[in-house]
C-alpha cells in the first residue's frame, strides 16, 4: 500500500507547562515494497513519526494516508487500513504474556477474527520465518533467550499479515548473535512477502545493507531523503547531528586519503557504502595496478 | 489512551518561597492549617482562612485553575454534604419542601462545610504542587524520626514511599507502551462488557507484573551492590535545613493559628 505522511506536525502535552514540539513539518511518500530505513538522533522524533502511521497518536496538524485514505478517519475503511500496518516497538518482548509462544503469536490473528486452527497456521508460517520452530513453538516465551523472544514478539506482528511492516530499534540491546538473527529475520520477510518496510535503526551498517531509502529526522523535521549512498555521501552533515556513516564507508573515505596511495598515482572511489562494495573497488584497485 | 497526561503528585513547577521553604514546615503547616479549620465555626474566621491561603496561592504561583482541578473527584462529595446538612439540620424552620426542611442552622452549617472541604482540598493540595514528592518523603522521614525510639522504622517507611512514587511514572510509561503495542495487536480495551473487559486486561497485566518484577530486582540488585543496608548513620545529599524564611511562615502560622483560637473561645468574632 502506499503511504503518504502530509505536513505531520506533534505537540506534546498541548497547552500545559511541559509542551513540546515534537514534530514538525514532516512530508514524505513511500510506495508498495519499498524498504525505508529511519534514522535520527535520540529524542529526534522516529517514535513519535511511527506511531502516528497507524494512528497511535494522533497528528496536532497534518494528515498520514493509506492507500490514499486518511488513518484517523472515523470509517470502518479507514480502521481496516490501519490493521495493515504492523508496528514493532522498541524492546517488544515485554508484550509477550501467554503460556506458550504459538499462543503468543496466535493473539494477534485471532484478534482479526481469524479461527483457532487459522491463527495457528499462520502463527506457525510467521514463527517459521523468524526462524522459531520445533519443540520451542510449545515453550513458555519467559524461559526463551533475548533474541529469540524478540523473535517471537516480532513474528506476533508478521502474522497478522501486514503490508506495512514497522521495526522499531529491532536490534536494540542484543549481543551480535541476536542482532545477526534478526537482521536475518528481516531479510527473509523481504524476500518471502512483498511488504513494505520501515526500520528505525541506529546502525548504520545495517541500514546501508538493507534499506533502499534513508530518511534522516533531526528534531522533529525531516532533514534527509534519499538512497543510502546518496545519504552516506553527506558524512560530514550526518556527523553534525551526531549519527554516523557505515563502517565501511568510513574505511574507504580513510583509504582514499591515505598519503601512499596519492603517491603511486592511485585512485580510488570512497562511495561505497557495505562491505560488499568496498571489496569490489579494492579489487578493481588490485586490477588496475595488475 | 492518555495516560500520560494523569498528573499524580502534581507537583507543580515554579521558582517561589512557597515552593523553596523546607518540607518539614511545609507539612506541619498544612496539618496546622487543617486541625484550624475544624476550630473555625464563623464567617469571619473563615475570611481570615481564605485570606491566608489566598495569599500563600497568590505568592507560590501556581495557576488556580491548577488546584481547582484537585476539586473535581470530590465535588459530588461536596455537594452531597452540602444536601444533608441543608435538609437534615434541626432548628428555625425557614422554608420546607414535603419531608425536606431548609432551616437557618442548616444554611449556615452547609455553607461551613462547603467552605470547609474545599479548603482542605486547596490546602493540601498547595502541599504536594509546591513540594516535589521525594522533598515530601523526607520531610515525613525527618518528622518520623523521634518515634524511632518506639519502633517505627521511619527511614524504611519512607524509602518505599519513596521508591513508589518514583515508580509511579515508569510504571506509567510502561503499562503506556504495552497497551500501545498490544493495540497494533489488535487488542481492544475498551468495548465490551465487564467480564470481556476484564479478560481484555490480561495482555496488559500480565506483561506489567513481569516488567514490575523485573525493575524491582534491578533497583534491589543496584541498591545492594551501593552497600545500602537501611537508614542507620545514613547521611543526605541535599541536607534539609530551616532558614529565616521557615522562621516567618511558622510566626505567620502560629499568629494564625493564636487569633483563631482566641476568637473561638472568646468568641470575639
């Protein structure tokens, strides 16, 4: 579905001794299946941005449409599009409460009207995609490891079928095991649905490695929209606000201005933004200088 | 779905010498103020009541529409008060309506008890908007300490009031993010009967209670690894200490409190 955010502006606590501006002007569109990462300081307004897509919060001004249909209508339309949009929130293994994980999992499609024996098919394709299956599907989420029980709270949210998928800092707090998990989690669900995808994330190297499109919030304003390596070109302005640029991209602008290689003449591009990339043109340099 | 905006405590921000005077006097003085009201029984004590809380409302800054909302649980109370003691009091009939019978006494003691509630309320809330709740609980702490030599564990008791209320808003933000993320669930906490409501909450509960455990092992485990082992030889970041202007509210206070008390038994009013 398409996804269109107009002039989105958010006042907390109107009118009381704490306002604040917590978004400002916001404007963007995304279409069917695109893949959009979010970045921005802490406190820039991501959290705020989501919540306001499936009409969590509503906007102080401005409007979010769905397929074209405002999210905060009053119609049954308007409720129906807003239970496509799957939303993942920071740290959602602390919403996990029944006795097994396939009762989990189960809570969201029933919610939609779904049977017993549905909820549990498409609990189990969604608990399959995250990579959570066998005996565990029957174990108590409490007695899972951190990473698996994000896993869990995520696939919660996939089997509710969405088309707009909202992942909320999923990598936040794991060990490197659980982040790779996830990040596998993610990619699998891009491959297997055609979902649309919005990722708040503070890593850069994951963004660069998955997203089609960055968009960059500093305080509540949009600051930045673009492809990754159109983004990451503007290092110097990312670092400004306090975010960083991919590591790899941060090892090929260090090599591109390393006094040895301008001495033998050589020449390489520090565009590129994974590691992937960076390896093609260090090999290309090998190539030339062969 | 507002739970953000419930203040508890609400405590109300701003630079005064209502807000800067030590708990301590702060807390006596409002239990001061409270007993005198019980003593006043004429219009014109009352107007000096009101005059001195007025004047502490007006100096504190604190909007009054701000302590006027601590009315609003109580208001039916208030009037229900106000009913029975017009009806039900005996004396100089004035005006009867089938069995309800308006007396003079009885205008008088529904207006007393009118102005006397809210009062209460305006005085007791003018303690905890000008007084952060933890400056609250150690001036309970320090008012406690004496009955210490009789068993009270003064300092423990107002550790966990302390702990609580600072709890109070995590606990929010938390039952607040769980309710956000059970509702792109699906979860609906709002329709249905009483029994379908209840079951609704079990999402929300039972994810809370885990978090609460949670956060109290957390503090325990942080508290302990300090070396906090209770109140014994503890000593204060912020000591609380009694200034001139402590000195002036308990004159004003204890003048206050003189001419109420003389006017009641000389009945000089």
């Amino acid at each position: 579905m398409q996804l269109k955010v107009e002039k989105l502006t958010h006042i907390y606590s109107e009118g009381l001794p704490f306002e604040s501006l917590a978004m400002t002007d916001v404007s963007f569109t995304m279409e069917q299946g695109e893949f959009a990462a979010l970045i921005g300081h802490t406190g820039s307004g991501k959290s705020t941005l989501i919540q306001h897509i499936n009409g969590l919060l509503k906007p102080t001004s401005g409007h979010v449409y769905l397929d074209g249909v405002d999210v905060n209508e009053k119609s049954p339309e308007a409720r129906a599009l807003r239970r496509r949009i799957g939303l993942v929130f920071q740290y959602p293994e602390y919403q996990l409460f029944e006795e097994t994980v396939l009762k989990d999992v189960c809570f969201g499609p029933k919610n939609l009207g779904l049977s017993e024996e549905e909820a549990e098919e498409v609990s189990r394709e969604a608990l399959a995609l995250v990579g959570i299956t066998g005996e565990k599907l029957e174990r108590s989420p409490f007695n899972l490891s951190g990473g698996e029980k994000r896993r869990v709270a995520i696939a919660g949210v996939l089997a509710m079928d969405p088309e707009l998928l909202i992942l909320d800092e999923p990598t936040a707090g794991l060990d490197p095991r659980g982040h790779a998990e996830i990040l596998d989690a993610v990619r699998r669900i891009r491959e297997k649905k055609n979902m649309s995808i919005i990722m708040v994330s503070h890593n850069m190297d994951d963004v660069a490695s998955l997203a089609d499109r960055v968009l960059v919030l500093e305080d509540g304003r949009l600051i930045m929209d673009g492809s990754p390596r159109e983004i990451f070109a503007r290092g110097e302005e990312l670092r400004a606000i306090g975010l960083e640029i991919p590591s790899a991209k941060d090892f090929m602008e260090k090599l591109a201005k390393m006094p040895a290689l301008k001495e033998k003449g050589l020449e390489i591009d520090d565009g590129a933004i994974t590691i992937d990339e960076a390896q093609e043109e260090i090999l290309k340099l090998f190539g030339s200088k062969a | 779905m507002a739970i953000k905006d419930i203040t508890l405590g609400q405590y109300y921000p701003a630079e005064s010498p209502v807000h800067r005077l030590d708990p301590r006097t702060k807390i006596v003085g409002t239990v001061v103020y409270m007993v005198s009201l019980f003593c006043v029984n004429s219009f014109s004590a009352f107007a000096l009541s009101i005059l001195l809380l007025g004047t502490v409302i007006a100096v504190s800054k604190v909007p009054l529409r701000f302590i006027a909302k601590g009315l609003k649980p109580v208001l039916i109370l208030i009037i229900l008060t106000m009913l029975i003691n017009l009806f039900l009091t005996p004396g100089e009939l004035l005006l009867s309506l089938g069995p309800l019978k308006v007396t003079e006494e009885g205008i008088y003691r529904a207006a007393f008890m009118a102005l006397r509630l809210v009062l209460l309320i305006f005085g007791s809330s003018m303690l905890t908007l000008t007084t952060k709740p933890i400056q609250l609980t150690d001036g309970m702490e320090a008012l406690m300490k004496p009955f210490e030599k009789i068993g009270l564990p003064a300092h423990e008791l107002a550790m966990m009031m302390t702990i609580a209320l600072r709890f109070i808003p995590t606990l929010m933000d938390e039952t607040d993010k769980i309710m956000k993320a059970q509702t792109a669930r699906g979860a609906d906490f709002e329709s249905g009967n009483f029994k379908e409501k209840a079951k609704a909450l079990v999402p929300l509960l039972v994810p809370l209670f885990v978090s609460a455990f949670r956060i109290a092992g957390d503090l325990a485990m942080a508290m302990e690894a300090r070396c906090y082992r209770g109140g014994e030889g503890r000593t204060r970041m912020n000591p609380m200490r009694y200034s001139g202007r402590d000195g002036a509210a308990a004159l004003i206070l204890a003048l206050y409190l003189a001419v109420i008390i003389f006017s009641r038994t000389l009945g000089l009013f």
